[in-house]
C-alpha cells in the first residue's frame, strides 16, 4: 500500500470512530418509558429499506480499473448504494424524546443536483397520542436505534435503472422524528394556558421545521451552496413536509449565496377536509380528524406556516394552511403534485377501508366524490401527476416507474418537469411533447390498467375491484357497474384518454 493509500485507510477508520462515538453518545440519552394505545395511522412504514451495508451493488457507473481501484472507490464513500447516516452538528435540535436529529447522505462527487427526503408517518397531538406514538413506533420519536446505513429505493435508488433521471444526484434522506408534520420550531408557544394538557406534553420536543434548517447547515460542507437544483421532496407528511417550508429552504440557500433552483415534489401529502360530521370540539385524549388534530398540534408544536398562507387566515385558522389546495397558489417555488385520486390515508380518516369487513353503498359513493373533489382541487397546479387507483405513496418504491397515467410513467413525467424548468430558467421554449400535468380522465377507483393491485386484507389474496366489492357485499351492477362489460369498458376509457 503506498503512502497516500495508508493515509486514506487511516483517515477512514478514524471517521468510523468519530462517529459510532457519537452514534454511542445520541443513544445513550434518557428514553422514556410510555404507555397508550396506536396513535392513527402513525405506523407508515419506512420509505427507504434498510439493507446491510455489505450488500452494496454497483452504481451503473463506469467500471474501475482492476480490484484496488473499486476498493478506492469504495473507501472515499464514491461507489456504494448506501446512504450513511449524519447527526446534526447542533444539538439542540432533536427529536422528540431529546436524542440527536440527523440524516443520511448518499453522495454523488461532482453532481450539482441534490434530492432532499422528508420521510413521512403523520403525527401527534396530545399526551395520549405522544406516549402511544413513543411506545409502538419510536423509530418516528427518537433516533435510538437508527441504523448506520439505509439503501434508497424508487426516486432515492442509485440504480440508473430504477431511477433513470436522478440517480448520479446527491441523496439525502431526512428520517422523521419530530411528530409535527415538519412544522415545529422548538419550545411549547406560551398560548397554551386554556389548555393544561399540553403542560403535561412538554417533555417532548417538536423541532421538524428547525431540523430540516440545520440539515441545509450541515450540508454546506459537503457542497450544497454549489447546487443548480435542489429538489425538496417528501411522502405523506414529509410531502406536507415540503409544502410547509419549501419557501424556507429557498430563502436559506439565496441567503447563503447559492444559485440553485429549490423545488418541491409533493407524494400522497395533498389532502382534503373531512366532509363527515363530527362532534365541534374534538376532546385532546381521544383519535381526532385530521384537521382537529392540526389544531391542536399546531399550539404543542410550535408550528411555523409559509408567511403568505399565514396572511391569509386570522389567528386560529393557520391549519388550513396544511391542506395544499389552500396553500398551493401562495407559495412561489416550483412544484409537482403527485396524489393518487383514491388515496388509502385520506380514506382511512373516514373509517373507509377496501378489502375490509364490509362497505356501504353510501362509503362507496363517499369514495367516487373524492376522487371528483381531488381532481377539481388539482386543476390550477401546473404539474401533476394523478392516477385513478387505490394506494398511499409511490416515489420511494422500487415499481414506481411502472405506474402510468395517459400511457406517461412518473419519472417520464418529472424529467419533463425538469426540461420544462430548465428551458424556462435559460429563456428557451419548453420542449413540446413532453407532457407533466397528468390527470386520470376516468372516474372509478382501479380504472387505471397499471395501478398497483388490489389485496383483501383477511387472504392476502390480490383480487379486482369486482370481486372486491363483491366481497364486501356490495352489488356491482347497483352500483353502475357491469360485470360483465367491465373490462372492456375500463379499456375502452383508458384508451380515450383515461
């Protein structure tokens, strides 16, 4: 091994040291031991599957010269799949139960690109729904336990083949572990004296706003301020997560002198209001609305909303400033939409769940409107991407590329985005052809021929949307649908621009 060889080797392990010390040192923090039932549907699982780090496949790049070049490679962190895992250098701002915030980078050297992840999993509100949360899913509290390495799928795979566009960006993956949405910004808002049981809250911390602040911070090293386009993106509430403070992370950048673009993709995070009646003061102990639920955590996080949203509503309305298609057209930064038309979440907050027990002709004309309302909420954004289908999330599955929606493939539909962006940016005329605003024509949930299948929840079975219904004592042909033209019907409405 020559000199600079030898110098690299120990550099390397004297970095794995530095950091499984403070890997030793964020676990070690106070834990604390909670009771209470599940929390809502804070269970989402991780968007990004976590692998061992040996299992590291080549990046698709060109091939190095012989095995001590790829070692080499290897030991500067150029070629492997895997995201490595970074506690922020500010450590004051934490998680929840007060261990160390971070995020996992997956570098590309040279690339001027960097995706941004907020990972999703909704939140909590009250004591209750906080101790719950910290029982049953502290991976979404603390970062005890978190492992040293995570392997990006969908958009945050290094594979050209499963993300053929933004593959060779840099990759930074921000776990969730604040419960607010990604709006905290750290200690409980004095306005909180006609409520007692936020008091009892205050052992917890709510800082997702300021983590994704000190992430940027500590990326500067690491190149960030050199970016032509930082794409912001985020699942679920990490996709809310982006609309909250993409104009944050645009203002931080232009301060610290970068000329990037900020954008913000948006998966599965553009919801709509409860339309069920429901009692006009959800009580702080029990499971709320979504937007009950905002209500009240916007007084225990500390939530921060985009300045111009904020205008928009007087004190004590700031939460409808979650819900995109409020906050959309005040926001400036470039942004894509992608929301299933039937998305499960939004269904899950009305106690709708396909390939359940049972579903009533009522429910079932419930889920029609909502596809209808979505669609109409969609209508002004300029880029969109909305399949007619049944599910929750996409960006980060390994099958993303094979959704389609006007026979156009998600990642066909953001690298058009981009096109568009760039030309726009360099006083070119956008290419033409090359189409990002894709909306399901067709008007039932499942008509889109590519969308993921259907699965009853007591076999495991995958069935179609008939024998779906079917199952859960529904009559297809009540409800306007044939059995026995259904197929060919669902072609024909595909075909004509479905």
């Amino acid at each position: 091994m020559n000199v600079l060889g030898r110098i690299a080797f120990f550099l390397l392990l004297g970095g794995i040291w530095a950091q499984n010390n403070r890997n030793a040192k964020a676990g070690g923090k106070s834990s604390k031991r909670t009771g209470g039932i599940q929390a809502g549907d804070a269970g989402q699982s991780a968007p990004a599957a976590d692998v061992p780090a040996g299992s590291s496949r080549s990046t698709g790049g060109p091939a190095e010269s012989g095995q001590e070049g790829a070692a080499g490679a290897r030991a500067a962190g150029q070629q492997t799949d895997d995201m490595r895992l970074h506690f922020l250098r500010n450590v004051q701002v934490t998680c929840n139960d007060g261990t160390a915030a971070g995020f996992y980078l997956k570098e590309f050297r040279g690339s001027r690109r960097w995706l941004l992840f907020l990972e999703g999993g909704w939140c909590c509100y009250s004591k209750e729904t906080c101790d719950s949360r910290y029982q049953n899913i502290p991976r979404l509290m603390s970062s005890t336990g978190w492992p040293q390495t995570r392997r990006g799928t969908g958009l945050l795979s290094s594979q050209a083949e499963e993300n053929p566009h933004w593959y060779n960006a840099n990759i930074v993956f921000i776990p969730y572990c604040s419960s607010d949405v990604w709006s905290g910004t750290g200690p409980l808002s004095s306005d909180y004296s006609d409520c007692p049981l936020l008091f009892l809250t205050a052992e917890y911390t709510f800082m997702g706003s300021l983590i994704i602040r000190e992430v940027i911070k500590d990326l500067i090293p690491k190149g960030i301020k050199l970016a032509k386009v930082v794409l912001l993106s985020g699942t679920s509430a990490g996709g809310t997560g982006v609309l909250l403070n993409i104009e944050r992370v645009a203002s931080q950048l232009e301060q610290l002198g970068a000329e990037a673009q900020v954008r913000g993709l948006v998966d599965s995070g553009w919801f709509l209001e409860s339309k069920q009646q429901r009692s006009p003061n959800c009580p702080e102990t029990v499971s709320c609305s979504p937007e009950d639920a905002i209500k009240i955590g916007l007084r225990l996080w500390n939530g921060a909303v985009p300045d111009r949203c904020w205008q928009l509503y007087k004190r004590g309305e700031e939460w409808q400033c979650f819900f995109g298609h409020r906050l959309y057209s005040t926001l400036t930064s470039p942004l894509f939409i992608v929301q299933w038309l039937f998305d499960e979440e939004q269904l899950r907050g009305e106690n709708i769940y396909l390939g359940g027990q049972s579903l009533s002709e009522e429910q079932w004309q419930y889920m029609q409107n909502l596809g209808l309302e979505l669609k109409n909420s969609l209508r002004d954004v300029t880029a969109v991407f909305a399949p007619s289908c049944l599910s929750h999330t996409v960006i980060t599955k390994s099958n993303w590329i094979s959704f389609q929606v006007k026979g156009v493939s998600l990642p066909r539909a953001l690298h058009c985005w981009d096109r568009s962006l760039e030309a726009t940016r360099n006083n070119r005329t956008p290419a033409k052809g090359c189409p990002f605003h894709l909306v399901d024509t067709c008007q039932w949930p499942q008509c889109n021929p590519t969308c993921p299948a259907l699965v009853d929840r007591a076999t495991q079975q995958e069935l179609t949307l008939l024998q779906m219904l079917v199952a859960m004592g529904l009559d297809p042909q009540r409800l306007g649908l044939d059995p026995q033209g259904d197929a060919d019907s669902l072609v024909s409405m595909v075909s004509n621009g479905g």
